[in-house]
C-alpha cells in the first residue's frame, strides 16, 4: 500500500496506522512441511535466546557482565535486539543499558527500528532527554524515521509526544523542512502536536532564510488554529519577531491588536522585540513611545529593553543621550553587560570621542564584566582612525595585562596600520611577536609588510619576507613582486627588478602586468640604457598585451628629448598597432619633441 494513503484515513490510533504499513504485513506461509519445521526451530531458537538474555539481564545487577562472559552475543541481530528491549520495557535503564551495551561493547550496529524502540520506551518512562539524544543519532542517517517510529510502537507501551521529540531533533540539527514534514504527518494521523514542538518549529523557520512573501510561520500558527493547539506567548512572540524581520510594522501593530483583542498581554519579550525592530528602522520615536507604554502597564523594560535604545541613539550620533539612559538603567537597578557598554563605547568612537571610550573600558572591567573582541577592535580602530597608533598599542598592552586574550585580528591591524604609517620595523616586530604565538599568518599581511620596508627603502628585509612567503607554504603573487620590482627600479636597482621578473616568471608563472613593466622601461629609461628599455618594451609587447600608454610614453619622451623624432613616431605607430592609444601626455611629448626640434 502506498504511505500516501495514510492521509487518506481518518485519525485513528497509532497501532491501527501501524497495521496498514506495508512493513507490518504478513501472510501465511504455502512452503513445505520441512521449511515450516525449520522455521518453527529457528524461532524457537531465538525465542530461547531472548529469554536467556533477559533471564540474565533482570537476574542479577551485574547482568551485562554475565553476557560477556556468554556466547550468546554471538548469535544476536536486530531482531532479538528488538525483543530484548520490548521484554525489558517496564524497567528503562536495564533497556538502556542494554542498547548502550550492543553498539558499543558488543559492536552491533543498531537498525533504525532498534533505535525507536528505545526511544519509544524513554520516552513512556519519561526520560526525555535521553530520547532526545538517540533521536539526533539516527536522524541523520535515515529519513523514514517517523514510519518507523510507527511500526515500533506496535507490541510498546508509546507516548505520542516521541513525534513532538522528533520534530525538535529535527530542527536542533539544522533540518526545518523535515521537522515540517513530520508536522504535516502528525497532523495526517489524527495526533497533535504539542504547543512546544510547534513553537520549536516556529523558531527554527524564523532562523532559517524563506521568501518573505510566503512566511511558512503563518502556515503552521494556522494550522495550530484548525486542529486546537493553543498558542501560548512564546508562540506570539516568535511571530511578533516574524512580522519584525519583514520589517512591516504596521501590520506587526494589527497583530498585536488582534491579540489583545483575543486576550492576549504582550510581555517584555514581546515589547523588547519591537523596540529593537524600530531601533533598527531608525524609528526612535516609536521605540520610546513603547517604552514608556511598558511602564503604563506594568511591564518593567529590562536589560534588552536598554540596549537596544542605547543602540539606536548612538546609530544616529546620539551617544551623550545614550549616556544619560544608560545612568537611568543603573538608576533602576539595572545591570548593564558587555554588549550595552560596547554600544557606548562605538558610539563615542565614531564621534571621535576616545577618552570617553576609554573610561567606559575602565568602568566596564571595574564592575567584573570582561572586554570582548568587539571592545578590543572597536576602541583599537577608533585610535587607528584618530591618528594615535601608539595609543593603541598601549591599550592592547593595557588589556593584554588585565588577563584579557587579544584575538591575532587586531594585532594584524595594528600592523597594517604600522606598515600604513611607515614603521615597518615596529610593525615586522609586533608580527614576529603574533607569529612566535602560533598565528597562520596571510599574503595579504607578507605583502603589507614588503610594501612597507620598499617605501623605507630597506629590500633586504622585503626580500627576506619574500622567501618567508614561500617557507610558511604561500605562494607571492603578482601585489608581492610589483612591490619590490617597483621599489628597486625607483633606485635604479634595475637588473635585480629584472631578475625578480624572470624569477616570477619562470618559478611561479606569473605574467607581469603593466605596472611591473612600466616600473622597468622607467627605470632603465632613467639610466639611460634606452636600447635596454626597448628590448623589454618590445618582449612585453609579444608575452602580454600592453594597452596602457605609459609603457611607451617613458621611452618616447627620451627619443623626444634626444631629439630622434623618427623613432618616437614610429614607436607612437607600433604602439596603436598593437592596440595601445595614445593619450594626453603622449601628445605633449611628442608636440613638445617637435618644437624643440624645428626650434633647433
């Protein structure tokens, strides 16, 4: 029979469902005297070894190490598995442990049926948690638990709330879609699910992505409606957020309405849920407005009510009004954490405000509450920003003293920042000092630091970088040889440049791009070694395409300054023949050759 044709039926009892599974039937057997007779044995068999086993497991407190001691364990499968826990039902943790004692001593791997047979059984005594557990083993290895969690409650004393269980394992493991499934099957048998298993489901599609349009929140809470689950104010508020989230707040005000209208008292979770919606749409006005309601009707706004006011002022550059409501939340007895004091803090940052920043740190350590990442950053990128580099490092000394761990992200913004500022020697010791502590360091930051050291003129250091690169397992790239190519041939370290470039070339198959090969026409063109610059002029024009003008404009302007004008007309000519268009300084150097030679 087709499972389809279970939705078919009308509610009826779980044994009954199990009945019409293709799974439960059994027919009578039309084979031979002998088989029936070999047959016959062999259940009486196992019959005797299911009674053995639990004879052994009830009998003495130590029954699991009797068994060890038997053969019998060699004769076991999923079949006598399952009888097992059946005989052993009345008394769960002989069942569990039992199970536990199959899969991980005797090394039996347990089918699903096994699996919702103990659930089945934990569930009737209650021990949900331990359910629950078991549940989330084999939900990721079957997808036909549910059926199966019917068939095994055929001959089993069952709890419906175990399909409750499933839909929450369900959506713990990331699985919305089939927790919505068993919702629909649930409902499809006549069993209805508990308000908490809705709500859990409830939860877990606002936290997943869904079109907005088509929210399936609303297809569950109208479901709950038709078949008499009564929400409770959980259920209300996970779809207050929903509402929230689509951003549409007049109809979160309908909603409300109807509910109030229906007797329905939102809480502080639910007026905490709005603020914040409103905070985020820079609605402050309505926020507050809701605030002072909460007081009105009892609801006293707490920690979260706070934050998010505190949040929405200093987003809109209101941070000395954040100030003050965050003395009326002390004012109220109200405890602030680390997240209310690191929206002070960025708020006074992007004001530029760092001393108040600072003594907010110094107040938030003092009460016991520790900075996190986020204050660390904050503070250290409002310094940066504020020109007082050293300042941060002092404070990150400051915070390291305080027993508070520095995540390897700010130091490596502090260290670009150094580079930024030309210090690379201060910045290569502090990344010495990072790496020393086990941090995986990136290109990106090897390149920071090579830049730094050829700006500073230093290309031992840069070079010596460079090999690090290739030590630590990376690979330079094309940002890493500009780098140093550039600075060597500004100081007319041009064959050392042109090595680089071969070796770019030839051990990592880079193709130099147009700014190495302009940094090496220039800086042969201002050695003065024109036939040099014109052989690489011409190399690069057949290895890549040089369309930027300022490759030919270094060497037309010395054959315009020598006053060979034929040569620069003609490398004006090759140029556009090869795709390249003259530009504006082109031009000039050209006009300007001219001039100077009928001058002549």
């Amino acid at each position: 029979m087709n499972q389809r044709l279970l939705f078919l039926f009308p509610p009826i009892s779980i044994r009954s469902v199990a009945y019409f599974l293709p799974f439960a039937e059994t027919r009578p057997s039309t084979k031979s005297n002998l088989v029936i007779s070999a047959n016959f044995y062999s259940k009486t068999h196992k019959s005797n070894l299911v009674s053995t086993i639990c004879s052994i497991l009830r009998g003495t407190p130590a029954g699991l190490k009797h068994l060890r001691k038997e053969e019998l364990v060699h004769q076991l499968g999923h079949a006598e598995i399952d009888a097992v826990l059946l005989r052993c039902q009345s008394d769960p943790v002989i069942a569990l442990g039992f199970f536990n004692w199959v899969r991980n001593e005797v090394g039996i791997k347990p089918s699903t049926r096994n699996y919702c047979t103990i659930v089945h059984i934990l569930a009737w005594s209650r021990l949900f948690s331990q359910g629950m557990r078991l549940l989330g083993e084999v939900v990721g290895t079957d997808r036909q638990v549910f059926v199966d969690l019917i068939q095994a409650a055929e001959g089993c004393n069952w709890n419906p709330v175990v399909f409750d269980m499933l839909i929450k394992v369900y959506v713990q493991f990331g699985r919305v879609q089939a927790g919505m499934e068993v919702f629909r099957r649930m409902i499809g048998i006549g069993l209805v699910p508990q308000v908490s298993a809705c709500n859990s489901l409830l939860n877990g599609l606002l936290k997943s992505t869904f079109d907005e349009s088509q929210n399936p929140c609303w297809e569950i809470y109208e479901e709950m409606r038709r078949i008499g689950v009564s929400p409770n104010a959980y259920t209300f508020n996970i779809l207050t957020h929903a509402l929230c989230m689509v951003g549409d707040l007049e109809k979160v005000k309908e909603f409300l309405e109807k509910l109030e209208d229906s007797g329905f008292d939102p809480d502080v979770v639910t007026y905490n849920t709005l603020i914040d919606s409103y905070c985020k749409k820079k609605k402050l006005d309505e926020a507050f407005y809701l605030y002072r309601i909460m007081y009105r009707r009892g609801i006293v706004p707490d920690m979260v009510t706070y934050t998010s006011l505190i949040k929405g002022l200093c987003r809109q550059g209101r941070t000395k009004d954040a100030h003050q409501l965050f003395h009326t939340m002390l004012h109220r007895g109200i405890t602030p954490d680390c997240v209310t004091y690191n929206s002070l803090i960025s708020g006074y940052c992007r004001e530029g405000k760092l001393q108040e920043s600072k003594s907010l740190l110094h107040e938030l350590i003092q009460i016991g509450l520790a900075p996190d990442h986020f204050t660390c950053a904050v503070l250290v990128e409002g310094y940066i920003k504020g020109g007082r580099l050293l300042s941060a490092l002092n404070l990150v000394v400051e915070i390291q003293r305080l027993g508070v761990s520095i995540d390897n992200d700010i130091y490596i913004r502090l260290v670009k920042a150094l580079c930024m500022e030309g210090k690379p020697n201060a910045a290569k010791s502090l990344f010495t000092r990072i790496l020393q502590g086990g941090y995986k360091p990136s290109l990106e930051i090897y390149n920071a630091l090579i830049q730094s050291f050829c700006k500073d003129g230093n290309f031992n250091d840069a070079l010596s970088l460079k090999d690090d690169i290739v030590s630590c397992g990376l690979r330079p790239d094309l940002a890493t040889y500009r780098f140093l190519i550039e600075g060597l041939c500004r100081t007319q370290n041009n064959k050392e440049g042109e090595c680089l470039m071969q070796e770019m070339s030839v051990r990592f198959g880079l193709v130099p791009d147009s700014s190495i090969c302009s940094a090496l026409i220039n800086g042969y063109c201002r050695e003065g070694n024109v036939m040099k610059a014109e052989r690489l002029l011409e190399d690069f024009a057949e290895r890549c395409t040089l369309s930027d003008a300022s490759n030919y404009n270094s060497l037309i302007e010395v054959y315009c300054n020598e006053g060979n004008m034929q040569k620069a007309f003609e490398l004006r000519d090759k140029m556009m023949k090869l795709g390249a268009v003259p530009n504006a300084q082109t031009c000039k150097l050209l006009i300007s050759g001219l001039s100077k030679v009928h001058g002549r």
